[in-house]
C-alpha cells in the first residue's frame, strides 16, 4: 500500500491520488459569502431563508467605506476548494451571488466541512466492489493504474502486489440522505432539528462519519470536523 502526499493529489494527476491530511487547526478557514446588506433585518431574513433550506447560515457586521453593512455567510471549509465548490452550487440556484472567503474570527458557526479529494476527472475509472462494503474506485491515467478505497478516514491506494488492505473501523454516529436545494445535488445531516447541509455533489456512500460524493470533475469525501479554537481574521470590510 502507497500513501501519497495530500498537497500532491490536486496536481499530480498521473500519480492517481490519495491520502487524509487532517486539519491544522492554525489555518486559515473559509466561508462562503452571498450578500452585504446595510439593512439587518433583510441580512437576518436572508439568513432564515438560507437556514431553512439546511445551510450553516449567518451574518457579521463589516464596515467598508465609513459604512456599516451586514455580511450574510454560509459554512465553515478548512480550505478554499472546499468553498470554491459550495459556492458554486450556491450560485444561481440559491443565491444571486456566492464567493469563497476566508472566515472572520467571530463567524457563527459550530463546525467546519473537511474535504478529502479521492481523485480527479477525467480518466478511466470505475467502482470496485469490495468484499467490506468500503467505496472502492480502479483509477487509471497515462498507463498507471490503481485501486483507491476511502475507509472513513482517508483515501488508501492499492496496487498491484500491495499487502493485504485492512481499513481501521469506523464508527458511524451520524446518518446522511441526499438533498437538492435548488436543484444541485448535495448530502445533508439529518438531524433532529431538520437536515445540515454537508457538502455538494451526489451521495455514493456513507463510512462512519464521513460520505463520499461524486462531482462532475472529482470524486470526494466529506465529513463535519469541530470548530477551531482560534481563526485567522479575513482583514475585509
């Protein structure tokens, strides 16, 4: 079994990618912003309307110009492609507008998306049915190919004459289904005050806390992380 590198797997394509990195909680997050109001009440009504349909919505005050207005955010990502992908399910469909920036530190939010990228489109791919169930995909690109399994924690490449897989077992205390806000396809949290949005794309399959999504251009895996204890200013009005 070969573990590469997470900073690799955007760009190293023909390497046929895969690995967890974890979050480095010093960091700069990122969020979603879709509007700047100078009226509360309509930041606070949009923000309603965006919970409503299961987003991590809210609002902050910014000054610009010696005027104060209302940010109206979505999420918290651990990094830019994370938001880059929400917000373009957001645009269009649920919102007019919708930009990745990074996160204030008084962002309310409770919990943070990770994304862990599996591989890349286009290619040759496919599922892979496995004997324990766990989403599997053989990947093969330029010639070199491979099998990549997600075991909750993080993509694994498997290749020929590889030893013997075997996954750390993953605990499942959540439950995820799939959802269209808008139109787009995105996985949500059901819980027991209505569904929490997680990610965007199609839900392929659940391990543990975590779900794997397929995309137009790639294939991830998703999962809700906690909330840092301290986040870099953005420094924008």
């Amino acid at each position: 079994m070969r573990r590469v590198p997470a900073p690799l797997r955007r760009t190293l394509l023909l390497a046929v990618l895969a690995l967890s990195a974890g979050v480095a909680w010093g960091q700069q997050m990122w969020t979603v912003q879709t509007v700047a109001l100078r009226d509360l009440r309509q930041a606070q009504a949009a923000v309603g309307q965006l919970v409503a349909l299961g987003f991590d919505a809210y609002d902050e005050f910014a000054m610009n110009d010696g005027h104060q207005f209302v940010r109206v955010r979505v999420g918290c990502y651990t990094d830019k492609d994370a938001a880059v992908a929400a917000a373009q399910a957001l645009a269009g469909r649920i919102t007019e507008q919708a930009v990745p920036v990074p996160m204030s530190p008084d962002a309310k939010v409770a919990r943070c998306v990770e994304e862990d990228v599996g591989f890349l489109k286009p290619g040759t791919w496919h599922p892979v049915q496995r004997a324990d169930g766990l989403p599997a995909y053989r990947v093969s690109v330029a010639g070199l190919s491979a099998e990549l399994v997600f075991d909750g924690l993080g993509w694994h490449v498997l290749q020929s004459g590889a030893a013997a897989f075997e996954p750390t077992p993953a605990a499942k205390d959540a439950s995820f289904v799939k959802a269209r806000p808008g139109g787009a396809a995105w996985v949500a949290e059901e819980l027991p005050v209505g569904a929490r949005l997680l990610c965007p794309g199609t839900l392929v399959a659940q391990v543990g806390d975590a779900v794997v999504v397929d995309r137009p251009n790639e294939v991830v895996a998703c999962h809700f992380t906690a909330l840092p204890a301290r986040l870099a200013g953005d420094g924008a009005p």
